[in-house]
C-alpha cells in the first residue's frame, strides 16, 4: 500500500494491535453510550439528540446550519436533515429562513430544547466525571488528545503515513499510557 509516498505495510504485530485498539475504542464508546442512555432516556433524549442540544447551545445567539452540525456531529446530511425534522417536530428546535440567503437555514435551539438541555446536561455531565473518575489523572490528561489525534487520522487522508497525523501542531509523547492505569482486570475488555 503506498501511504504518503512510501511502500509500506503493517506487520502482523501492528495489525493485531491496531485491531485490539479499534475494539478496545469501540468496547468503551458502547459502555459510555450504555451508561447515558437510561439517564437520558428519562428525558426522551438519546446522545445524539443531547449532542445537537449541546452544538446549538454553543451556536447562540446566531444558531448554526445543517452543514455545519453535521461536520460538528459527524454525521451525514442525509442522518442529519431527519434529525432535524424529528426535533423540530418535537418542538426542541427552530429552522430559521436566512435573511440574506432564503436557500439557507439556521438552527436554534427553541424554548423547550433549552428546557431540556438545562435539565439534562449538568446531570450528564456529572455522571459522566464520576465513570471516568477510575482513571488515572495522567490517563485522563492524555486521552483526550489521543482522542483528537485519532479523529484527525479519521477525518484526514485515507492512509497517512505511521506517526504523522497530529492535533493542533503537537505530537503526542512516545509512551502515550497503557491499560495498566486503568485498574481494569483484562478479561473485563474482552468481548
């Protein structure tokens, strides 16, 4: 495969390793989107809806138009216009005619969609510190950026070259962590 001008190809090593990274992410986004589901489920909210609640929320006062929540979620247009519809019919957000364009909307949220993100997210928020309590502070200072930097690899080129992709100019240290500061026996990762 050629990756950034270089035949390269990944050993049986690093392809094994990369497999068990991408189920170890995948085994902890479901447990995190388990986690919130029942909370707010109370709300007849689902992640993605608080998602949306939330971008609109930063958006304010000028709201955002689909395009750019779609990028913000990483959703598709497609995924989005119904979203949008669905909670617009349920009275959570407004589709506002652009003064200068009338091809364009913008989104806002509406009173009831305040309402709901004022109710939910402080609580979400909360329950969603104290899971993540269990790891250590340099796992928690970390992850983040190895979050990031994961999402640009994501979002970018179809196969950039070992090492390369970085957030905001930074490179990530060597050692980034392991599962050891995780204090999580390792059968409990297996699926």
């Amino acid at each position: 495969m050629d990756v950034a001008g270089v035949d390269w190809q990944p050993t049986a090593s690093e392809s094994a390793d990369a497999a068990d990274i991408a189920r170890l992410i995948a085994r902890a986004a479901q447990g995190l989107r388990a986690k919130a589901a029942d909370q707010l489920a109370q709300h007849a909210l689902s992640d993605v809806r608080l998602a949306v609640l939330q971008v609109l929320d930063r958006s304010e006062p000028q709201g955002c138009t689909q395009v750019h929540l779609a990028r913000t979620l990483g959703l598709s247009q497609s995924n989005v216009s119904g979203l949008v519809e669905r909670m617009r019919n349920d009275g959570l957000l407004e589709r506002l005619s652009c003064a200068t364009d009338r091809r364009k909307h913008t989104l806002r949220l509406a009173v009831r969609g305040r309402q709901l993100l004022d109710e939910t997210a402080g609580p979400h928020e909360r329950r969603m510190a104290r899971m993540l309590a269990g790891l250590s502070p340099e796992a928690r200072e970390v992850l983040p950026r190895v979050l990031r930097q994961l999402l640009a690899v994501l979002d970018g080129p179809e196969h950039p070259a070992p090492g390369t992709a970085a957030t905001c100019g930074e490179r990530l240290p060597a050692a980034v962590f392991s599962l050891t500061h995780l204090d999580v026996p390792r059968e409990t990762l297996d699926c």
